[in-house]
C-alpha cells in the first residue's frame, strides 16, 4: 500500500448513506454486524470483489502513485510473487468454509421441514420415541461433547541424550590439575574443591569440553571466550538433532516448534538460529530460546511444548536441552560459587514430540501430566544466584539452605502431583490421617475427655511407588538426590537411576533427567505401561516435574551400557556405595 493510507476504504462493505447523507442508526448496526461476522480479510475481499473499489498503491519510488486492484499482478512486484496462496485459504478461507457448509445444511433442513405436513411431523416424532433412535442421537451427542472439549495427546517419538566424545572425558585427578592450571585458586579452596570433588559422587569419566581441556598439561589456561563456547553448543546440539532426524526419519522441514534451554549462554544470534541455520527449517518455524531457568528448564520445556502442540493438533515440536561449561568456570575463592567447578558436567537431550495421531503408533512415551511449582521468598530467590565475586569473577552461588528449599518446593509440587497418580486407597490414608491430626489437636485445646492420653500423629507420606514405577530425580548432587529419598521415603532401589548418573555423568543440568531415564530403558526393566516420573529442581527457586507413560520399549538398549567403562573405573565403580554397586545389573523387581 502506498503513501495514501488515509485514503484507504474501511475494511469491510460500504453501507449505503441515508438520504441526508448521514448514517442512521439501522445502518450502524448492520456495518457493525458485518464487522464482527467477517472479520478483516473476507471482509476487504468483498469489497475488493464486489463492489470493485479500486486503492493507490506505490509503483515504486520513480513513479507517481497509479491506481490499480491490490490483486494487480505485476512481474516485478515482491509483494505478490511471495504470498503463499495455500496457507492463505489455510489460515484465513478454512474457517469460513466450514461456516458456510453448516449454513447451508442447516438452510436445506430448514427448507425440508417448511415444506412438511402434519403426517411428516407426526412420523418424525414416532420415530424419536424409538429407544434405539434416542440412545444412538444421545451416544452422538456425547461423542461430540468430548471430541470439542479433548485436546491433543502429546507423544515422544524418541529421546535421545548426548553422548560427548572420549577425547572429552575427564577423571577426578584430571579436574584438579586443570583447576590448578588456572593460576587463580589458592590453597585452601584447592583444598576445599578436592574434599568436594570426593564427596560429590560424580565417577572417573565425566566431560568437560575442549576450550577448559586446553589446561590438562597442567600450565595452559583454559580457553573460555565465546568461540570456544559457541563450539561446544553445535558439538552438543548438532548430534542430537542429526541422530534424532535419523532415527525418527522427520525432516527438517516437517517440525513445527523449535525449543532450546541453556541456562548460561545465550548468544546472539539465538541458539535456536545456531540450529536452523545448519539443517535448513522452515521459515515459519516458531523457535523459543529459554534461558535463566536453572536444571528444571527441560520440565518447562516440554510444558511449553505440551501447550503449542495441543492447541495446534498434528504438529510436532523439537526440544533440546543442555548447559554451556566453558564461560563458566569459576577461578574465584568465594567457596560457595567453587561448587559449580565440581558438580557441573557437559551433557544433552534431545526429543521429538508430537501430537499427530498417525505418530501415537511409534511413539516410545505418551506425556500424561506436567507440573510446576515457584516459591517467590527472599531465601528461594537468592539460594541459586549468579553474580560476581570481590574481584569480580562471575560464577553461581549456592546456598547452605537450597536442600531445604528443594524440600519446600518438592512439597508444594506434589499437592499437585499426588491426586493424579496416587491409587484411591492412598489418598484416603492421607485423608484420614490429616481429620484424625486436626480431631486430636481440637480435642486437647477444648479439654475433651481422655484427651490428654490422644498424641497427635506425625503426618502421613504416600507411598507414591504404588502410582509410580519408575523415579528419575535430578541429578544435582548426592545432597539433593538423598533429600528427596528421606521427603519421598524411597528405597535405595528407587533411586537408583539418579545415583548411577551423578556418578557416571556428574551434573548435566536440565538433561540429567533423560540420563536418567536412559539409564532405566537399559537397565531398569522398562515395560511398557509402566509410569516414569521425572522431578527436576532450578533456580527462582522452582521444582517441576513430569510423568510419562511407556508405549513402546526399545529392546537394543535393554542390558547395553551408553558408552564402554574401562576395567579401573569397574573398580571405583564397586567401591562408592552400595547403590551403586548394583547399578549396572538389570533388575527384575518392580520399582514398587
């Protein structure tokens, strides 16, 4: 449109003038009953159409302003050779197709019944009377009430995680004398990150990525720009996204959402730009870059992919998930930011959801339910802060408190949780043990008799191994892992993915959860039916989980580790816990 846009016609059909030349009140109306029926594009095609209204619009910059139809078809002209007339009549012509199909069977059914007699009514109301008529229209009715208030199930097609490459793979002894190298430590935080690293319950072939691998003589600095972290995040997202289009056999130009979390790096352009830059999306691909939001992001974003997919029916979404080591190693003292420098590991995941029904059939996992919990105090917000030190070093600190904020969070989720995966009869336990709490504690404040020998009882935890099978808790160290135990009241058995993790990958952040799950379709008697429940934990402070039902199992994985354990770390395996000396044997037991 050219410079003229004041002179553009409204978009909808002119009404004619009273014959003061003045709208009157009936005329209003009716323009604003067109307004609202037809909307913007039917409404300027009328008017374009049938009452040939003809706009200026711009040649160009040599020429004065011509008149011509919008639809004026010009060789040269950008604006018309790029429209894309199939998504035209998608997005703006399909619905008004379905409109006019239902005015003009209602219009024919109209027209049949003015044409009737009385002996044509008195049939059709006999044949109502009919059982079988009635229970068929009744039947219809509830169908249809379901199929207009059901959204689409949303599936998981494949999951895979990152598997780094073994020049990246580093020991306990590795860390230390690259964490030397940095010339920035002194003795006592030396000190302080060996006994952590001990106590960590992280193994001897974790990752780190190459710009840090730089310092493993001992002398060289790593290397931590911005280049060498850009690499680390194609190393990482290009393999998943290769080996998940190879597995699946999707195109790149079949997804419709692109969603990426890493908490640290954000670049410019956008990681999800660095992504479909190399393997060619759409360019109507609605890509989402989440970052700040701490280990629990992948939860939120399969909850942000749930909500695109089932409000877009037959569409699919990618989700990738990793955190970027090398802009954050920490070469401060501060010892509560020194924690990152042992805890952190590089790792990926990658799924492909979708929420086409052809898709269900191949699908590996259907996504049942998805929740979040945010505590918003001082003490939640500040127990995962990322600053700078004294010297201005930039790392993230933890707090002495984030156990029991984890607790609180925890708690504050699975008052959500429960309801939809608890059996009845552990539902009632809690009921009842909650009344009889409150009985008890009303009885000895009124004076009651024989109310002094009443205690009130401790309250009750559900065993949620009676609604889950499967457990899969963030692997953000052995602190938090046994938190959870002690607050769940799980057994050693049931947390068993989370420990075999930590120790073999240490903390990967957001993706730990599908290390976990992994580690379970290889080695903890997946069937199908069972429910996973994956907890995850982040800062804000936020606890968000999510429970998958199996569909399909993937038989080459059962009893294959992800990668080969050298002999020497067979023994180190063997002598850190009892949990984990067992890890790598499937079980036959049910989690439950």
């Amino acid at each position: 449109i050219g410079q003229d846009w004041q002179l553009l016609p409204k978009p909808w059909p002119p009404i004619p003038a009273t014959p003061a030349g003045h709208s009157g009140p009936f005329f209003e109306a009716m323009e604003n009953i067109i307004q609202r029926l037809l909307g913007g594009k039917l409404a300027m095609d009328l008017q374009d159409f049938g009452v040939l209204t003809k706009r200026s619009v711009s040649m160009g910059s040599s020429l004065d302003h011509v008149d011509k139809d919008v639809y004026y078809w010009e060789p040269k002209s950008l604006r018309i050779r790029t429209i894309n007339w199939g998504y035209v009549f998608l997005a703006e012509y399909l619905p008004y197709t379905y409109g006019l199909a239902m005015a003009t069977v209602g219009s024919l059914m109209i027209s049949q019944l003015y044409v009737w007699s009385l002996e044509d009514f008195l049939r059709a109301w006999y044949l109502l009377r009919e059982p079988l008529v009635m229970q068929v229209i009744g039947a219809s009715a509830l169908i249809l009430a379901y199929l207009s208030g059901h959204k689409s199930s949303v599936y998981c097609l494949e999951n895979l995680v990152f598997k780094p490459p073994d020049h990246w793979k580093v020991t306990r002894h590795d860390i230390l004398k690259m964490l030397e190298a940095q010339n920035c430590f002194t003795e006592t935080s030396m000190d302080f990150q060996r006994r952590i690293l001990e106590n960590s319950g992280t193994g001897e072939s974790t990752h780190w990525p190459p710009g840090i691998l730089d310092s493993r003589d001992g002398q060289t600095e790593a290397t931590c720009d911005m280049a060498a972290a850009r690499e680390e995040a194609k190393e990482v997202l290009f393999s998943l996204v290769r080996d998940l289009l190879r597995r699946t056999q999707v195109k790149p130009k079949q997804i419709d959402f692109l969603i990426i979390n890493c908490s640290l790096f954000c670049p410019t352009p956008s990681l999800c730009a660095l992504v479909c830059n190399e393997f060619g999306f759409r360019q109507d691909v609605r890509s989402y870059n989440l970052g700040g939001m701490g280990c629990s992001a992948n939860v939120i974003s399969v909850d942000l992919a749930k909500q695109l997919l089932e409000n877009r029916p037959g569409s699919r979404a990618l989700v990738l998930s990793m955190e970027n080591i090398t802009q954050n190693l920490y070469k401060g003292n501060d010892k509560s930011m020194l924690l990152q420098n042992t805890l952190f590991r590089c790792g990926g995941c990658g799924l492909l959801l979708s929420s086409r029904l052809l898709d269900s059939m191949k699908a590996k996992y259907k996504l049942l339910y998805t929740f979040r919990a945010h505590l918003s105090d001082d003490n939640s917000y500040n127990c995962v802060y990322q600053k700078q030190d004294e010297r201005g070093n930039s790392g993230v600190a933890l707090s002495k408190d984030i156990v029991k904020v984890a607790g609180r969070a925890l708690r504050q989720n699975f008052v959500q949780l429960a309801p939809h995966v608890l059996p009845v009869r552990e539902q009632a336990k809690v009921l009842c043990n909650h009344f009889w709490g409150k009985t008890v504690s009303v009885a000895k404040q009124r004076g009651w008799p024989l109310a002094e020998g009443l205690t009130v009882p401790e309250g009750y935890t559900p065993n949620f191994g009676k609604g889950i099978d499967h457990f899969c808790i963030h692997a953000g160290g052995r602190a938090v892992i046994e938190g959870v135990q002690k607050n769940l009241k799980l057994t050693d058995r049931q947390i068993r993915p989370s420990v075999q993790t930590l120790h073999d990958w240490g903390n990967t952040s957001s993706s730990s959860i599908w290390y976990e799950t992994d580690w379970i379709e290889r080695f903890g008697d997946l069937q199908r039916g069972e429910r996973v429940l994956q907890i995850s934990f982040g800062s804000g402070f936020k606890c968000n989980s999510a429970v998958w039902v199996a569909l399909r199992v993937d038989r080459s994985k059962i009893g294959q580790p992800l990668e080969a354990f050298s002999p020497k770390e067979q023994e180190v395996c063997t002598s850190d816990s009892g949990v984990i000396n067992e890890a790598r044997k499937p079980s036959n037991e049910k989690s439950a």
